[in-house]
C-alpha cells in the first residue's frame, strides 16, 4: 500500500513538474529561433538609394557600387542588369521630352529580372527598383496621352 502512494505521489509529481518546465522550454526555444533569424542576411532598406528628381518629381534611385554587388548566384547579375535598364531609361527620359521612355520588351526583361532577384536573394530590397519603374510608366503615359491630344 505504502508502495502504491509513493508511484502515485511521484507520477503527480512528475506531471507538475512537467507543466512547470514545458512552457519554460517554449520559450527558451524561441529564444533561440529569433537569435538565429537575427543573423539573417536582413538589407537596410535605404543601401545604396539616394533620393533623385525629375522635373520636381522625387523618386529613389538604388544603384549598386559593383564592388558591393552579391554574387552571381545571389542575384548580382540580376541586379546589375536591373540597375542598367533603370539607368538607361532614366538618360532616354532626361533626353527627349517627348519620346516613349518604355517598350514592351524593356518592362518585360524589368519583371523578368526583378523576379529572378526576388527568387535568388529574397532579403535584397526591390521596392526603389519598382518605385523608380512606376515614375517611367507614369511619364509614358503623360507622353502618350499628349501625342494623342495634338493634332496631326
């Protein structure tokens, strides 16, 4: 009988126990997990962006110092290449004030490559890519709006 108490006593015990340390242990394991992600390769939103303006328009511009791309198998080609469509599109845009500054085929390779950079290096920061993009297409459109309303 003795013996009987003393199973019962120590198998409650046991699952006190247990109820005391299970949630410790959650939270030491959590711990540990945002210690890890914290040495994720996370990229300052503003590397590399500088603040350009066209005709009072204020846009970022990221370019990359070739010293400091990732590489090729990170996204570096990809980022070189998107960097060089963005730079050629803004000298076509500063030259003529009245030409297209996209084609099709220049906005397809831009999606093409920015998703192929997104897919190799998911922490490199796209959004002033996209955002200096969306300046082009808005003055496409003026541009082709204009063309249209003047007469031939």
């Amino acid at each position: 009988m003795k013996h009987t108490f003393l199973v019962a006593g120590l198998l409650g015990l046991t699952f006190s126990a247990r109820a005391q340390y299970v949630p410790v242990g959650g939270l030491v394991t959590l711990g540990v997990r945002a210690l890890s992600n914290r040495d994720a390769p996370q990229q300052k939103a503003t590397l590399f962006v500088t603040p350009a303006t066209y005709q009072a328009h204020a846009f970022p511009q990221k370019r990359t110092p070739a010293k400091k791309l990732p590489k090729p198998d990170k996204g570096g080609t990809e980022i070189a290449a998107i960097e060089q469509l963005l730079a050629s599109r803004f000298a076509a845009l500063q030259a003529d004030s009245t030409a297209l500054v996209l084609d099709v085929a220049q906005e397809k390779e831009f999606s093409r490559l920015r998703t192929n950079l997104e897919t190799f290096n998911p922490f490199w920061n796209t959004d002033p890519y996209s955002q200096e993009m969306s300046l082009y297409r808005q003055h496409d459109d003026v541009r082709r709006r204009l063309a249209r309303s003047q007469p031939k």
